[in-house]
C-alpha cells in the first residue's frame, strides 16, 4: 500500500551498550553471503545507509533507516522505552503509521495497544517471529505483518548446536572453574557427557531446524524431528532422519530436544510437566523459539528433579524477563539473553530486509510473499504457512517490571 503524505514510522529496539557505541569492532567485516540455503535472495532495497558488520540493532543504530526515512520527509521516531502506559511507545503509537519492532526487545502490539493506533497499517518485525503482535487483532484490523525471512535463521541454528553442546558437556561451569582460579577438573566433568550416539531431535524442521540436523549430521548422532509437514525423502535419507508424526513419541527417544517452531495459540505452552514427563531422565532441552513455548515454572520443576539435565536457550517470557524471572537462578540452565538472532552478522541483514520492506510499502510495490505473516484480513506468506490464527501476547504486561541491572 502506498501513501503519498508523510508517514510516521515508529521503531523500538534495544538499549546502546552501557559502555557506548563501539569505537572500533573486533573484525573488519562480515562475508558477503550470495544467497540463503533454499536459494533465497538475500534482502534486496535500493541502496544501505549503514556499514554491514557494525551495531544496527540498538537505539543508536537506529537500522540504519534514518537518512532514508527523512530523506524521503517521513517521521522516525527510535525509542527503547516500550513497556508500561507510560512509555514512549505506548505514545507514539497513537499517531504510527508504521511500527518496527524486534523479537529481542519486543514491542508488544497487544489488541488494546492496536485499538489505540488508528493509523497503523503496517507491522514489521526486524528479524524473524511475530508473535509480540496480537496477530488476531492485525486480521480483524487488516494491519499488514511482515518480518525478514531466513536473515537471522542460521545464526539461531549455530546457537542452538552451541547451546546443545555446551549442556552435554557441560562447559560454563568448567569456564567458571577457570575464571574462579582451581584445577578441579574432577568437578568439572561430573556432569560431563560426549553427545557422539545420543539421540537429537528437533521440534519443527522449517529453515532453522534443518539447518540445525544439518549441521548436527557430522556429530555421529541419530537425528529425529517431528513438524506438521514431512521433509522430502531425499532429505530424510541424506540425514539419515526418523520422522515422529507427534511431539510425545519423538521426546520419547531423544536425549537432546531442541525447539524450532513459531510460537502461536497451537505451540504455546507445548513442553509442560505432562510433555516434559514423557522425556528421558536426564534429557537436555533447548530452546531457541520462543520462551512462552514452554512452561516456565515446569522447566524449573524439571530441572530441579532431575528429569531435565539441562536447559538452554535465548528465548524468555515476556523479554525483557524480569530480574527475578526464575530462569535467571534454575539450576543446569545455560541461558543468553535474546542474542541469537542478532549477531552484527544478522543485523545487517535484517536491516536491509526491513528497508526493503519499506521501501515496497512506500513505493506501492508488494512486499515479497515469503516476508508477509498477514495481509489483507488473513495469514498470507510465510504466515499461512507456519502460524495459526490467534493471540500469543497473553501476559506481556509483565515485562514492565524490568529494570536495567
Ligand atoms: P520456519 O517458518 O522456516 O519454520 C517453522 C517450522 O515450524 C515450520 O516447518 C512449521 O511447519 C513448523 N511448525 C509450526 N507449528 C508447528 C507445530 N505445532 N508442531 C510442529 N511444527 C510446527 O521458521 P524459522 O525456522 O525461520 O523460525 C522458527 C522460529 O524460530 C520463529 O518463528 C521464531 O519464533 C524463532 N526464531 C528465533 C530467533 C532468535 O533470535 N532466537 C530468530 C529467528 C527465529 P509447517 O510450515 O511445515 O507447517
């Protein structure tokens, strides 16, 4: 959809470095990727304002998108300010044509928030998984939704065989042992484990979970998924795949679960105590999806008992999670906070898909359909494809109890 008449284009995005923007960054670039696995193009806008490889993603960065946006005598406004009625967001909002968002540090569009925002008509999440928007309410109010596909997919896959890995072998407490000076390699490796011959197994097996079998194929492991659609028998015999048609029989088996699905009305709260239960004692589960997939105080039952061995992953409920959210304290966690898609590696492209979404929308050409979630009063896309209708906002109020540590 195209508007001749100055938008305002609203984005919330992380806080700056408390140590401030780098002067210098640690490399001198990132590769130049010539497409996505699928073959996929990468995100294709008409020109960047930003240096791939440095920090785009906080308040500062901005995305890049200011001289482009003003240039073109639009209003943006950059704020981290999104939770509670008295943010910045919330008054912004009222008057945004346009709002930008990140998984990392959602901006909730809730069902009241969209009520407010009469103008809004276009949602863009700068990165991939939109369930911070009430995605019921952008239906009924035909509120375009459109995030950046496959930009951040592989750098969430090698987090999450970073997570598998570091659970099984039980690294960061072996890194605690050397920060804290000691040589008890004793302690280090009572919970030690080679993950060669285990069982893994990914729930959904859309671009990141098959980017993550790939990528576990060369451990000597026996790979499992189980998703609502089969891969083509080519690519399960290449990988030498087991297809489990229910989550229960494939966490049944697998001695490394990690989750690869978006979370919507059909996948929230999926792993709780009855699904946890039906693992193997001592599973390792990881979860790079999203936190709300999983039920909070049923990981920490689990892995207080026993029943998990271990829990990692980047995703929370609601992010930011409160200080005293009880996944900062479980025991055997191995948690990062919502990183995983937002390397400076992935940030330039995330960035230059949001422009070229943009860029569609103010030009009136259409947005491509594998970065559309919903448009014109439906699923479209990639959101026909993997989302149910339905709201998965429930709760995220809460996020207003954080503050800065
Ligand atoms: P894809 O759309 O490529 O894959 C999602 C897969 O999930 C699809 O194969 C889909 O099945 C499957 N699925 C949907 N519902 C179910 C269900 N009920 N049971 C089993 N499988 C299901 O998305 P990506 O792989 O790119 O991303 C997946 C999710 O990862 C995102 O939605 C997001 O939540 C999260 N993510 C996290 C990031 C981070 O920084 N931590 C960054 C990027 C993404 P089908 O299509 O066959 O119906």
């Amino acid at each position: 959809m195209s508007s001749g008449s100055a938008l305002k284009v609203v984005c919330v995005l992380y806080d700056d470095p408390v140590t401030g923007i780098p002067a210098s960054y640690a490399r001198d670039g990132i590769p130049a990727l010539s497409s996505y696995p699928d073959g996929q193009t990468l995100p294709s806008p008409s020109g960047i304002d930003f240096t791939p490889g440095q920090l785009l993603g906080s308040v500062s960065g901005g995305l890049g998108l200011e001289p482009f946006l003003t240039g073109r005598g639009h209003q943006y406004v950059v704020t981290s300010d999104k939770d509670g009625p008295d943010s910045v967001f919330e008054r912004e909002l009222v008057d945004a044509d346009v709002v930008i968002s990140q998984p990392f540090w959602p901006a909730y569009l809730t069902a009241e928030r969209i009520a407010k925002a009469s103008n809004l008509r276009l949602a863009i999440t700068a990165g991939i998984g939109s369930d911070h928007v009430d995605l019921q309410a952008a239906i009924d109010r035909s509120i375009t939704v459109a995030e950046v596909t496959w930009c951040n997919s592989i750098s969430v896959a090698e987090h999450a065989v970073m997570q598998m890995l570091a659970l099984v072998r039980d690294y960061i407490p072996q890194y605690g042992w050397v920060v804290r000076g000691g040589w008890n390699i004793a302690d280090a490796v009572s919970r030690s484990y080679d993950i060669e011959g285990m069982d893994v197994g990914v729930v959904a097996a859309g671009r990141i979970g098959l980017a993550v079998l790939k990528r576990m194929k060369p451990f000597d492991v026996n790979l499992h998924y189980t998703d609502r659609h089969r891969l083509p028998a080519e690519v399960e015999a290449e990988l030498g795949l087991t297809y489990h048609a229910t989550v229960e029989s494939l966490v049944s088996v697998c001695d490394v679960v990690s989750i690869h699905c978006p979370l919507h009305p059909e996948t929230e709260d999926m792993f709780d105590d009855e699904l946890i239960g039906r693992m193997k004692r001592g599973s390792y589960l990881v979860n790079t999806a999203r936190g709300k997939i999983c039920n909070r105080d049923a990981i920490v039952r689990a892995l207080e008992s026993g029943q998990l061995a271990g829990y990692a992953g980047d995703v929370w409920f609601p992010q930011p999670a409160p200080n005293d959210h009880p996944w900062r304290a479980m025991p055997g966690h191995a948690m990062t906070p919502h990183t995983s898609g937002t390397s400076l590696s992935a940030q330039a492209r995330y960035a230059a898909g949001v422009r070229e979404i943009l860029e569609c929308w103010l030009d009136g050409r259409p947005i491509r359909e594998e970065y559309l979630i919903v448009q014109g009063g439906a699923l479209a896309g990639a959101g026909a494809h993997s989302y149910s209708e339905g709201d998965a906002t429930g709760g995220s109020e809460e996020a207003a109890r954080f503050t800065a540590g």
